[in-house]
C-alpha cells in the first residue's frame, strides 16, 4: 500500500487533490492512503511521534500557521526517504526550496490535468526507490537497494562490480545483460560493453565522457551514443517535470 499525506490550510484544494490522487490509484488498481492535514504543525507533530512511512507528501507553500518551505526543513530532520510535491500559487519559490529537495512543483488551482502526469512520473520514482537486487556470494544471500546503484561494471566475463553512492562496492557473478534486465530502464543504461550507469548520478558528460558522482568517469561506446542521447534526455525531462 502506498501512503501519502497532503497538507495544504484550503480546504476546497485539499479536496479536490485528494480525489485526484484516489481516483488515479484506483485507476492503475493500487492500494493507497491519503492522510489530510489543513494544519502544518499537525503533520509535523504525527511524523515526530511515529514513523509515518509517508512516500509522498503534498505541502502548500503559502500557508498561514507556517512557511511550507520550512515544514519541509523540519520534515527532512524527521524522515528523509520521501517524495516532496509542493503546491503553490507561484513558480518563484524554486531556488529557495531547492535545498528541501523537492521532486516537483503543482501550480494552483490543481485539477486532474496538471496532477496526473506528477502521480506517473511519482510511481515511476517509486518504482525504482522500492526495487532491491538479489544475489548470491557463495552460500551467502545478499540485497542491494537499486536506487543506490551508481554504476555496474564487468571486466571478467560473469563477474561484476557495483559500486554504491556511500562508497562501498560488491563484487558477484552475474552476466552483465541478464542484470541489465533487472534493473528499471528509467534510470539505467548500459553505455558499453562492459558498464551500466545509473543516469541519477551523472554530474557532467563532454563528448562520449560521463562523469559521475562517486568521482568514476566512463566512456560510451559510438554504437551506444545516439541511444543514450535519446535516453538520457527523457530521464532529464521527466526529472524536471516536461
């Protein structure tokens, strides 16, 4: 079940954002729970006292109790493994908001059409917060979470090299296209022969160079270069919200 909380002080909105949310999970046949709050100390004091496991929250920014900007501060310093959606009437809010990591923007007045595409991009997110990869070190089972997939490389023939947004790796036998097959295309895309990137954690590409967060730089493959163009550019767009 999924589980999203909505705070926003106008009633009517709130309302009507509800029942988008309801009527979009109904449709794709998902279980949800959506929690209202008209009053932002009244999430912060339910998320303080236990954990929530709220993957979405919805939060108006322009609210009169408090700043939607700084709920969201004091929502991060409680939970941060969330999707953040703010809802305002103005897009001037961005670059104050940008370190609250906010996922995306809903502009006033909500209706299905301008919420619908944010809850399919959401379930794409989701889909790849969610996901773990299994497999096996010896006798030894073992999980990695995906999201946390920087890039996957293999020199040997079966056996490969994770290595993770904290800095730890894994090594394993695994054919690098049978995991490929594993992994959310959203997000993946295997540059050459030999590694598979995760695109979230790309920090620069010049040329057929990538560059990425751990600090690794990687090649794509002339073959390859056209696709991941192609790629990578519809992960930009969905990221930003086109």
């Amino acid at each position: 079940m999924y589980r999203i909380a909505i705070c926003d002080d106008n009633v009517e909105q709130t309302g009507i954002t509800e029942t988008v949310i309801l009527k979009f999970f109904s449709t794709i046949d998902k279980e949800v729970q959506v929690d209202v709050f008209f009053k932002p100390k009244t999430l912060l004091k339910t998320m303080s006292n236990s954990r929530t496991g709220y993957q979405i929250i919805f939060l108006d920014i322009e609210m009169q109790e408090m700043n939607g900007i700084e709920v969201a501060r004091r929502l991060r310093e409680l939970e941060k493994d969330f999707l953040l959606v703010f809802i305002t009437g103005y897009d001037n809010y961005m670059l104050e908001s940008f370190e609250v990591l906010p996922f995306r923007y809903v502009l006033k007045p909500i209706d299905s059409e301008k919420l619908e595409p944010i809850l399919q991009q959401i379930m794409i997110e989701l889909e790849h917060h969610m996901q773990y990869l299994f497999y096996k070190v010896g006798k030894k089972h073992c999980q990695l979470r995906i999201r946390d997939i920087v890039v996957i490389s293999s020199e040997l023939g079966r056996k490969v090299r994770v290595d993770l947004v904290d800095k730890r790796d894994a090594q394993f036998y695994f054919k690098l296209k049978k995991l490929l097959k594993l992994l959310p295309n959203s997000h993946f895309f295997q540059i050459n022969r030999g590694i598979i990137i995760n695109m979230n954690y790309i920090t620069g590409i010049i040329g057929d160079q990538i560059t990425l967060e751990n600090g690794m730089t990687v090649y794509i493959s002339r073959g390859n270069r056209k696709k991941f163009k192609q790629a990578y550019t519809e992960f930009s767009e969905r990221s930003m919200g086109i």
